[in-house]
C-alpha cells in the first residue's frame, strides 16, 4: 500500500534516478496525490500485489460497510471451512470467502471467477447455519491507486461483487468452477441486508421443522 511522504519539501531538487524508475513503472499514473514512495525491507513498494495485502484490502472493505451498516465481523485464523469472514446482526450470520484480483476476468453484465471445488462445496453445503457467499474485490492494478488519502478524507479506489453460493448444483469439474458475479450484485451495506434477511429465512424454516 502506498504510503505519501510530503514533509520536508521546501525547495525542488534535481529528480534522483530512483524516481526515474518509479515513473517508468507508472508512466499514466497521477503525480498530484503521490510525491514519492517509501521503502520498505529492501525493495519498493509498487506493482503487483503480495496476496496479503489482497486478503488485507479485502478485509478492510468489508469491515467498513459492515461498520456503516451495523454489523459486526468475526475474522477466522484458519481457513479450514472455506470461510474468512463472518458477518453477525444479532443472532444472525452470513460467512464469506473472500477473493481480491487486479485483472478481473469480464464477462457479459459482470465478473467471473474460478473457485476451486472444494471451497466451492463448502460454501454452497445446505447443512450450515448461514449461508456461503464468495465476495471479490477488484482493486487497481498499480497498487499505489488503491488507497488515496485526502486532509479530511481516505477513499478505497476498489468495488466488491457478491454470489451466494447456498444450496447451488455440484460443480462438473474436479478443480475449479467459474463463478458468476453481476454488475448488479455489488456488495454494499444494502446487499448485506439482504444476505441477513435470506439467513433469517434459514433460521425460520429450520425452526420450524424442530419439535
């Protein structure tokens, strides 16, 4: 993630060729919001991200529209039953997988995934008591733009994109399944609702067959 270094600059300097690196990198990027680029262990931070700082982007969106809407999330250390996060309203819970590309693959009115199978059968399992959801999260691909920090604000420059997978057919191949993710399925606080009130339906119709 990018990080802004604007003190200390009281006159302009000659531009040292490290700089010069950096703007070959991201020729089209905008100067105005980034002056320069730390360092970080050894090497710049630029370019393709590590799959933590995905998982990491990934988490911290969902965290704010969960925030924005009431909810809470319980984060998992172990990714033993397919899920990453869960989200709780009361005693109600909806688990998510959560996947972070910077090249999405585009499909007719959305995105398209391939989740492996068995994540996949984990989370669309009707024996669960709540329902699996795969989230993806596409962000930028220069990894400076992901984050655009403002005096009065922070802005997230990446859209999330929601499938429940609950109770959906087996996959007819062994190692992947291609997931479908509309346009109109972005996640937001108002998505989430409607995942709770599909987990409240769950509950009712489960209650009502206990004696």
């Amino acid at each position: 993630m990018a990080l802004l270094d604007t003190c200390g600059a009281k006159e302009a300097s000659p531009t040292p060729a490290a700089d010069l690196d950096v703007e070959a990198l991201f020729p089209h990027a905008s100067s105005a919001p980034i002056l320069a680029i730390k360092q970080r262990g050894g090497g710049r931070v630029a370019g393709e991200a590590t799959s933590w700082q995905k998982e990491q982007i990934s988490r911290a969106y969902v965290h704010a529209l969960a925030s924005q809407g009431g909810y809470t999330v319980g984060d998992w250390n172990v990714d033993k039953d397919g899920v990453d996060v869960t989200l709780r309203d009361g005693g109600l819970m909806v688990d998510f997988q959560l996947k972070c590309t910077q090249s999405p693959r585009t499909i007719r009115g959305g995105y398209s995934f391939d989740l492996d199978v068995e994540t996949y059968n984990k989370l669309r399992s009707t024996e669960r008591s709540a329902p699996g959801h795969l989230v993806l999260l596409v962000v930028p691909p220069n990894l400076e733009l992901w984050v655009t920090q403002h005096s009065d604000s922070m802005v997230l420059a990446c859209h999330g994109y929601w499938a429940c997978l609950h109770g959906r057919d087996s996959a007819t191949s062994q190692a992947t399944t291609a997931i479908s993710l509309p346009e109109e399925q972005q996640l937001s606080v108002k998505s989430m609702r409607g995942m709770f009130d599909m987990a409240r339906r769950m509950v009712l119709s489960g209650s009502a067959g206990v004696n």
